[in-house]
C-alpha cells in the first residue's frame, strides 16, 4: 500500500516541473523526446491540482508501475543531452 496523498503531491510536483520547463522552452524541448507523453503529464497535474475528486487511483497505480521509470530515463537523458 501507498502513501495515496504524498504520492499525488509528488506527481504533481514533476508535472509542475514539466509544464515549467516547457514554458520555459516554448514548447520545444519535450518535441525532441516523443517518446513520453508530455502533454499527458501536464494534464494529469491539471486534473490532480484543479479535479482531485476525478482522480482515477487505479490510473494513478497504473502510472506508477507503467510511466514513471520511463518519465524518469527521458529526464535523465534530456540532462545528459545538456552535459
């Protein structure tokens, strides 16, 4: 069993990160890694942060066991990338 509340802040905290960084690249960074759904992301911490009696917990379970290594892997090699 999970923290259900810390680990929506924690997703919501790399969602808000993600939405910064491509406002702050005007939308072109994430374009060069289309192997994530950037655009996802950034809605599911729309959805955390303004609909949070929608969340879908089994699709917050799925994202974790199914998305997160993959979300983590592109931001390391979109860091290594920089280096």
């Amino acid at each position: 069993m999970y923290d259900e509340k810390l680990v929506l802040i924690l997703l919501k905290q790399i969602a808000e990160a993600i939405k910064k960084v491509d406002k702050i690249t005007e939308g072109t960074l994430f374009d060069k890694y289309p192997d994530i759904d950037w655009k996802g992301a950034k809605g599911f911490r729309d959805i955390i942060a303004h609909q949070y009696f929608d969340v879908d917990h089994e699709e917050v379970f799925s994202i974790i066991q199914n998305d997160l290594q993959s979300i983590l892997d592109a931001i390391n090699k979109i860091m290594n990338d920089f280096d």
